[in-house]
C-alpha cells in the first residue's frame, strides 16, 4: 500500500512539474511578446505529453466518485485540446505574430482551466467522509454527559420494533 501511495505522490509531483513549465512558460512567453520559433517550443508539448501521460496513469483513482471522476475526465479533455492548439502552432502554414499570440492565450486559458480542475479535485473533501467540526459543535460535543444512554427527563421514549419470524 505504501508503494502505491509513493507512485500516487510521484505521478501527482511529475504532473505538478510539467504543468507548471507549460504554463509558466507559456505567460512568460505572452508577457515578454516574443514570437518563439516552433523548434524552441517542444519542452511545452513535452510537458504536455508529462501532463496527459500521468493523468492517464491516475485515472482510476476516483472511480468510486462519480463527479471528481468527472471533473479528472475533463482535465484530461483540456489538456489535450491545449496539446492540440500547441500542435496548430507548428502546423505547416507559418502564423502570423497575431495569430501565434491568439493561441497562446488560448493556451493559458485551457491551461487555467485545468489548474482550477486539479484544485478542485484536491481541495474538495472525498466523498463519504464528514466535514470537519466547527468549534460550536466540538464544545456541544463536550457537553454531553458520559452516560448518553440513559432516558432525559421529558423525553419521549421511542417504540422498539421487532421482527416477525418466519
């Protein structure tokens, strides 16, 4: 099980780095307005690679709940339409300046799109486990007695059912 866990965290790390190379350098690229060759651009679709590589190695690990299974499904989706637009860029025909900077804001905006996604799914509590006590609930918890079992005055016994036997 540690083994397992030890492969998670990596994978989880390896996705974290690549991701943050990709989309680093893609606003560093929009921030100084500089055309990039396509040659100089591969570590990007690399990273992509990375990316939708250990998404793929990963995507049985929310299987049991349906909406965060969901929301990796499309975070996998984003990041290989954001591969796909990193491919237009080194399509045959040559984009202008204009051109190159409309996909590389793209880009980031698909790249956003998959950060605020993998937040979601780890910042969100999983399923089945209850939401931590807030301090009201932790002093009412306090204060009940040690012995709980035993009938409050006032208070309505419940009827005990029994069932029938065959």
């Amino acid at each position: 099980m540690k083994a397992k866990r030890a492969l998670v965290f990596l994978l989880e790390t390896l996705h974290l780095w690549a991701f943050g190379v990709w989309f680093g350098g893609l606003v560093l690229l929009l921030v100084l307005s500089v055309p990039f060759p396509a040659a100089n651009r591969a570590p990007f679709f690399l990273c992509g690679l990375v990316m939708l590589g250990s998404e793929w190695l990963l995507r049985r690990r929310y299987r049991l709940q349906r909406p965060k299974a969901l929301g990796d499904s499309l975070r996998q989706t984003l990041v290989l339409a954001a591969l796909f637009v990193e491919e237009l860029e080194h399509s045959g025909s040559h984009p202008t300046v204009a051109q190159q900077h409309a996909l590389e804001i793209t880009q980031v905006a698909l790249l956003a799109l998959v950060a605020a996604i993998s937040v979601w799914l780890q910042v969100s509590p999983p399923a089945g486990e209850p939401a931590p006590l807030a301090a009201t609930n932790r002093e009412q918890g306090a204060a009940i007695p040690a012995n709980s079992m035993k009938p409050q005055e006032g208070a309505v016994p419940k009827p005990h059912l029994q069932r029938r036997r065959r």
